[in-house]
C-alpha cells in the first residue's frame, strides 16, 4: 500500500521569483467553450493604464473546481477572521480609488 501511495504523489517545484508573487487588485475573467482566461491586473491610482501582470488558461472543469476551492477556502478564512466585507462598485473601473490624483 506505501508503494501506491508514492506512486500517486506530485513533486511540486517553487522558484523563488514565483514564491513571491504578483500583486492583484483587479481580474478579469472571460472564455471560450473550450477554456477560462483569467487576467490578474495591477490598477495604480491616478493611473488611466494598467497592464496584465498574470495570465491564467484554465480548462472549464478545472475552472469550477478552484471555483468550489476558493468558495471552501474564504469559508475557512472568515471561520476564523469574520465576514469579508465587499463593497458593491458602480460599472466600470475606479481610477482614483476614492482618493485625490497624484501628481509631479
């Protein structure tokens, strides 16, 4: 039975530039019938530009997996730290986060 269990294992490998991360403020999903693009952008304040800083291609049924992963995981989370608020956002992107435009 140990044998099987080895069998079955995946070695994950993390770099180092990955374990960092990239910080989100905004994603964008959209798809085909074949797969879920996920774009995870960086919006600055007082910036009218904002770049794609990570792209994710998912397969639909992997989409709605890490759908039910993300649903039990904020479930956890809010078990032990509270309600997550979300404030409900008019359309459209904020560009000034409620805060005065920078300027030089």
């Amino acid at each position: 039975m140990e044998e099987q269990n080895q069998e079955n294992q995946l070695n994950i490998e993390l770099s180092e530039e990955i374990a960092e991360g990239i910080f989100s403020n905004l994603a964008i999903i959209t798809h085909s019938n074949t797969e879920f693009v996920v774009d995870f952008i960086r919006v600055m304040p007082g910036v009218p530009k904002a770049r794609v800083k990570s792209r994710i291609i998912l397969t639909p049924e992997h989409a709605k997996r890490l759908l039910g992963a993300m649903e039990d995981n904020i479930e956890k989370y809010e078990a032990v730290n509270g309600r997550i608020k979300t404030q409900e956002e008019p359309p459209g992107f904020p560009m000034n986060f409620g805060g005065p435009a920078a300027q030089a």
